[in-house]
C-alpha cells in the first residue's frame, strides 16, 4: 500500500468523522423528546411538535453558524463581527421564543362572578362530585417544566454554538497536523535525494583517477575497483529511491566506500571494519550513515600525521548500533564539512522522532559518534 493511498484514506477518515458527529447530535436531539418524554399512556405529539419547532429554529442557527458565520468571518479575520452576529442572533432567537411562549402559556382569566355562584350553588346539592384539577404536568400542553422555554433556548444555543465552533477548530487543527506531516514526510524525501549527491565529486574524480593508474600495475585490482564503483552509483541512484532498504544493502554501500576509500591512502592510514556476517534480515531508511562516513574521511585523514578511521555495526533483536571513530584534523581543513550535524539531527527527527540516540565526543584528538536506531 502506497503512502499516498494511506495518506487519502486518513484524510477520507478525517473527514467523514465530522459530519458523522454533527448528524448523530441532531438525530439524538430530535429524538430525545420521544424517548424521554413523560407520557402516561400515549405520545403527546403536538407536546413534541412544540419542542421540534423550538429545535428546528435551533437547527437554522446552528446552520448559519456552521456555513456562513464560521467560513466568512472568523476563518477570515473579522473576529469582532463574527462575535457580534452571534450574540444577535442568539439575541434575536431567544427574544422570539420568549414571545411566541409567553402568547402560549398566558394565564387564563378567572371565571365570570355568576359561573362562580352557580359552581357554589352546585356544590350544595346532593349526590353533587367535584372533579379535581389535573395534576400539575398535564396542565397545558406547551409546559416545559420549570426552565422557561425562552431560558432554555438561550442556554442550548450557546452550547450549541460554542460546540460547533470547537469542532471546526479541532477539524481544521487536525487537517493542519496532517498537512505538516505531509511537509515533514516530503522534507525527509528531500534530504534523500540531496544525500544522494552529497558525496563529494572530488571523490570520484580521485576514485577514477586512482582506478586509471591501477589498470598498469594491477588490472585485477582495477576491475574490481571499478565493480565497487558501480555497486555504490546503483545504491546512490537507484536503491536510495526507496522508502526503505534491506540493511544488507546498506552493509554493501558501506564496505565499497570504503574500499574505494583505502585507494586514496598509504598503509599509514589505519581503516578497520567492524560489521558482522550475519545481517539481519531487515529494513532501514536508506543513506543513513553515508554523511557521517564522508565526515570521517574528511576530517580524520591527514597526510602528515598518524590517522584513522576505526568503524563498527552491531545489532540486537530491535536495535541497530552504528559506531565511527576517527583522529580529529578538521582544524587542518579550511572547506565546509559538507552535510552538518545539525541537518542530521533533524533527519533523524523526522524518521524516529525521539526513538534514536545520537551520541557525539571529541577527546582527547579522537572524534566517535555513535547512532542506535530501532529496527
């Protein structure tokens, strides 16, 4: 599976997941009045019809909030209208469920003297039975019990409000992240692709001409010279393409570079390798130690003092562990380093994160870095 599928499928998760939460919430809103209702033997729908229209009114805020409030005036800068609106809608909602209510649930007047007279003159006949009033909750189908309707719209519209602005908040800071990772991911690619030409050319320049004067005095030696060049172009430009490689490979890249290296230098120089037969059979990010190689061989080298170059490759069942120590002469060379520490530092940030330890000394004329990366 390509990185770009996976890419495309997380962003189709993204955002399917807000209009999901949004639907859900109104569904169970709508809902609600159904299911905890306090309905004696039957639905009371025109009780519910009253709060599904104080509801719908809610809905044609939230949809103005959500498409016109949010995307033209706080997406855009103006947050003082975007906070102006808002409070007058809210205003202008809760002034008019205050009214249509208030209309609703006006008191009745008491009833006329003589209707008074005649219910008294009623209750002193015989056999008469008075019939008490309805209890309190079926009194008057439009009661919302003991919050006023206009209070309640008041209260859910600022909640609603204020969870549709945090949610598009957490929807636009999520895509943001993704984004940013999409930027780190293609910065790592970058730093690839300069790696592969970040071998220096005077390398190969002195590469070929060491193998030109090889072919007279020893043309076997020449012949494999110029193999190990090859392997290291195909690794280089080819190989380092993928988003990972198997640690052989990289194993091979290092052993020709540094064959290729000993050509430049005299027995004085002191190269030991030390790397395991046994390679796991596992992957890493490609060029991983080809900075630090060049880095090495180009501060620790001088020709008029002892130098060396000792390198060595352990593994464990999860961890790989890189050591190259060489004598210190980078105070002798005037050029840039080539790629920096800093610049490998941030690499290794963008393929671990904080899962590497890069270890750096210089004592005593002796430079070591060591890398432990996970497998």
């Amino acid at each position: 599976m390509s990185k770009n599928y996976k890419d495309k499928a997380f962003a189709k998760r993204i955002g399917l997941f807000e209009p999901f939460i949004i639907i859900t919430f109104w569904v169970v809103l709508f809902v609600s009045p159904l299911l905890f209702g306090q309905f004696e033997e039957e639905i009371d729908w025109v009780h519910v019809l009253d709060i599904w229209k104080n509801h719908l009114v809610l809905l044609l805020l939230f949809l103005a909030h959500r498409f016109v409030l949010m995307p033209l005036l706080f997406f855009k800068g103006k947050k003082i209208m975007y906070f102006s609106v808002v409070f007058l809608l809210i205003l202008a909602g809760t002034t008019m469920m205050y009214l249509i209510n208030d209309k609703q649930d006006a008191p009745r007047l008491p009833p006329p003297p003589d209707r008074i007279e005649r219910q008294a003159g009623d209750l002193r006949e015989p056999g008469f039975k008075r019939e008490l009033p309805p209890p309190l909750e079926r009194r008057g189908r439009n009661n919302q019990g003991p919050i006023p309707a206009y209070a309640n719209f008041l209260m859910l519209s600022i909640l609603l409000l204020g969870f549709d602005a945090g949610l598009q908040l957490s929807m636009r800071w999520a895509n943001l992240e993704q984004e940013k990772f999409r930027l780190q991911k293609e910065n790592v690619e970058n730093q690839l692709a300069f790696l592969r030409n970040q071998i220096s050319p005077h390398f190969f320049m002195n590469t070929l001409n060491n193998i030109h004067a090889l072919v007279d005095i020893d043309s076997e030696e020449a012949k494999e010279s110029i193999i190990k060049l090859s392997n290291l172009m195909r690794h280089l430009l080819y190989d380092s393409e993928e988003k990972k490689t198997a640690i052989s490979k990289e194993v091979g890249f290092i052993q020709s570079y540094i064959e290729l290296m000993r050509l430049r230098f005299t027995d004085k120089v002191v190269i030991n390798v030390d790397i395991p037969t046994v390679i796991p059979d596992k992957s890493i990010p490609p060029l991983l130690f080809t900075s630090l190689l060049e880095n090495a061989f180009k501060h620790g080298i001088s020709y008029d003092k002892e130098s060396f170059v000792h390198i060595a490759m352990s593994f464990t069942d999860s961890r790989l562990n890189f050591t190259i120590e060489n004598s210190d002469h980078s105070k002798n060379v005037e050029e840039p380093s080539g790629i920096g520490i800093e610049n490998i530092k941030k690499r290794l940030e963008l393929l671990y994160d904080k899962a590497y330890d890069l270890d750096i000394s210089n004592i005593d004329g002796k430079h070591m870095v060591t890398l432990n990366i996970p497998l």
